[in-house]
C-alpha cells in the first residue's frame, strides 16, 4: 500500500512540474506578440498598449485566484486540472481568431482584432491562474520538508519554457514591420491548442489523488490573519511584476529602434526577443541551483541575499543604461554570433538569476504554519499574481512618458519590498 502511494505521489509532483512549464509558455506568449500590436495602426508606438495583453492575462488572477481555491477545495486537483486545460485551449484560439476577425476596422482608432487578440488572452489568463492554484499547494503538500526544491524544479521547467517562448515569437516575426501580423506566430499558437489538446487526453488518464491535508488544532482558517502571510501576498504581488516586468520591457526597448537602444530594425526584434528569453534561462539555472542548495540553505536566507543582489543589479542599470555597450551570444536568425547590447541589458539578464529563487522562497514563507488553510491562502496568491500585469502597465506608462531606463524605478522599489518581506516581514506572526 505504501509503494503504490509513493508511486501515485511521483506521478502527481512529475504532473505537477509539467504543468508548471504549461504557464509559462502561456504566459510569456503576450509581451513578444505585444511587439506585433505596437506596429498596427492606431497603436503605433505604444508601450502602454503593447503590454495591455499581459495585462489581460494577469487581470483574469484577480477575478479567478479565489474562486479557483474554492474550486480547488470543492471539485479537486484533477478536476481543476482538465477545466484549466480546456479554458486556455479555447484562450489560444480565441488568440488565433484575432488574425481572422474584426481584421481591417475599428472600435475608435483602435483594431477591433485587438480587442479579440485582448479577450483570448483574458481567456489564457484564467487557465494559468487555475493551473498555478493547483501545482503550487500540491507540491507543498507532496513535498513536506523538500517543498520548495520541488517547486524550484518545477520552476526550472517553467523557466526552460520561459526561455523557448520569446525566442520563437522574435524568430517567427524576424523584421518587424508595419506589415507584420497576429497570423505570422499561427504556427506557435497551434502548438499551443496542441500541447493543450494532448495534456488533456493524457492527464484524464493519470491518477491524481488530492493529498491528505491534517487539519491544525486550534489553526485558523483564514490565512489573512497572519501578518506574515499579508505581507507574503503583497511580495508575491510585486515580485509577478518584477519578473514579468524586467524581460518584457527589455523586450520593448531593445525591439524599439526610436525611443529604445537603437539597435538595427533588420534583426532587433529577434535580438530582442534571444535576449529576454537569456534572462528566463539564467532563471532556470538559478532555480536548479535552489533545488540543489533548499535543503541546506533556508529559504529566507536565499530570498534575502537574491533581492538584494537584484536591487543593486537594477539600481546600476538605471545608472549605466546605454553608457556603455557589451557583447552577448545571440541568434539573429543566421545563426549564433556575438552582438553589441547596452550594458544595462546585460545587468537586467543577470537578474533571472535571482528573479528565480523568488516564488517557491516567498509561497514557501508565507504559507509556513498555515496547516488547513494552504489551500484557501493560494487562492488568495493567485488573485495577487495580477501584479504581474499592473507593475509592468505602470512600468510602460513611465517609459511612454519618461523613458525605458526611468520605467525600472518602479521594480527597484518592488525588490525593495521583497527584501523587506525576506529579512522582517516573513517571520510567523498574528495579524
């Protein structure tokens, strides 16, 4: 009886780290295609708009993480699993409707395809948020005292998608033009409603057993009333942002050949796009890294010393910005070379490796003595993951009206937060 209990249990963590791979490649699916709306009529030059898809993808957390617990406590992993499968199935192609319908009007100056484009990414942003309610709390669980080295493996697997996603979009676009379309990444988006499509069949097969959960004597179910868990929500709400915010503006502002780097409009968007997807492979070393040390190293130590690391990492890039110019390994479409990048493009790609140890840190103090309610506080950490796509609106509002390097201000203040939560904030305390 226990072999088979171990062996349902390494099913569900493989499950889990597959799943977690699945929200990324979602997810960062929307700054790089956010490039291709920058260029359409009505849009031009917009940051603000240009990041409006991540933002619908983001906002669907703050409407769906509650409800998503609920569902999570009432239906079950599995169950929660294959409707979050279905729901970003039809995000996808609601996403690849928008290179079909409303193509050529408008709703006031803007595309109406937008709006579609805008409405399918809403529609992703609901699956992911269901899909992070379910592997988040099951590794936990599943994990025990290695919890948070199962979630930084998982997290590697999410960072590795992370890295694949902006590559292939800046491939597929290659010139950006005032020609360029939703319909020229249709390949990628039916690899999406593929990849959605089999994981379905495939997980409707696979034994999924919600895990025992022993209720806390005397534990209160209201994760709200611990201060350390409030202020591990608000980190958690900012650090979506900070990740989210470092590569997708980078993405924009070495894609950008006026207000941006100046770097060559033939290959800068493919450029771009290998440089945004370095920084979530320097996340995923960073998370293997973690997954080998957790067991060591607290997670609070680590979270301390990666968010200072990356405030001193940001605060130079603000400073440095284009003063001074490096060489990095890229693809530019003929293969890999080294090509001239701002330094501050370098130092925003070294803050994957610290950007990466922060989820499973923060969900792994924050819901430390919560016992019974793990559940309900990570439908409360899903509806603040829409930091993800505030920070990085507010973030592109600053660089339309100031410019890129002044945009980071606003991650600089977040890490600072983080640092706070890691060193004072995360120590178990009644609200």
């Amino acid at each position: 009886m226990t072999k088979t209990k171990e062996n349902s249990n390494i099913i569900a963590v493989i499950t889990m780290i597959f799943l977690f791979g699945m929200i990324s490649f979602v997810t960062n699916l929307a700054a790089p295609i956010g490039n291709i709306w920058k260029m359409q009529p009505g849009i031009e030059g917009s940051n603000t708009l240009g990041m409006m898809g991540n933002m619908m993808n983001f906002l669907a957390y703050a409407i769906m993480g509650i409800p998503a617990g609920n569902l999570l406590k009432k239906k079950g992993y599995k169950f929660t699993i294959l409707a979050a499968l279905l729901v970003g199935l039809l995000g996808v192609f609601v996403q690849f409707l928008s290179g079909i319908v409303g193509v050529g009007s408008t709703i006031g100056s803007i595309p109406t395809n937008f709006f579609v484009y805008l409405f399918g990414a809403f529609i992703c942003g609901f699956s992911v948020c269901m899909l992070n309610t379910v592997v988040n709390p099951m590794l936990k669980i599943l994990g025990g005292k290695r919890s948070n080295q199962y979630i930084q493996i998982g997290g590697s697997f999410n960072s590795l998608m992370g890295t694949l996603t902006p590559m292939l979009v800046g491939s597929m676009i290659g010139t950006l033009t005032h020609d360029t379309l939703i319909s020229d990444v249709n390949t990628l988006l039916f690899l999406a409603m593929g990849v959605f499509a089999v994981a379905f069949v495939i997980l409707l097969f696979v034994p999924i057993q919600n895990p025992e959960v022993k209720a806390v004597e005397g534990q209160m179910e209201n994760p709200l009333k611990f201060k350390h868990f409030v202020l591990g929500a608000i980190a958690i709400f900012v650090y979506v942002g900070v990740e989210v915010g470092i590569p997708g503006t980078l993405n924009f502002y070495l894609s950008d050949p006026v207000k941006g780097a100046g770097m060559d409009p033939a290959s800068a968007v493919a450029i771009a796009g290998f440089v945004a997807g370095t920084y979530w492979f320097l996340m995923l070393v960073g998370r293997l890294i973690s997954s080998a040390i957790s067991g060591k190293v607290s997670s609070r130590t680590q979270l301390s010393c990666v968010s200072a690391v990356a405030l001193l990492l940001l605060v130079l890039a603000i400073f440095l910005g284009n003063a001074a110019w490096v060489k990095m390994p890229v693809f530019t479409g003929s293969g890999f070379g080294m090509v001239q990048v701002p330094i501050a493009a370098l130092l925003l790609v070294l803050c994957g490796l610290c950007t990466s140890v922060m989820w499973g840190t923060i969900f792994d103090l924050s819901v430390e003595g919560l016992g019974s309610a793990t559940e309900r506080a990570s439908g409360i950490f899903m509806a603040m993951v829409v930091g993800g796509g505030i920070v990085p609106l507010l973030q592109n509002f600053i660089a339309d009206k100031v410019n890129y390097m002044a945009s980071y201000w606003v991650l600089a203040i977040c890490v600072a937060f983080i640092l706070y939560f890691a060193a004072v904030g995360s120590k178990i305390k009644k609200a």
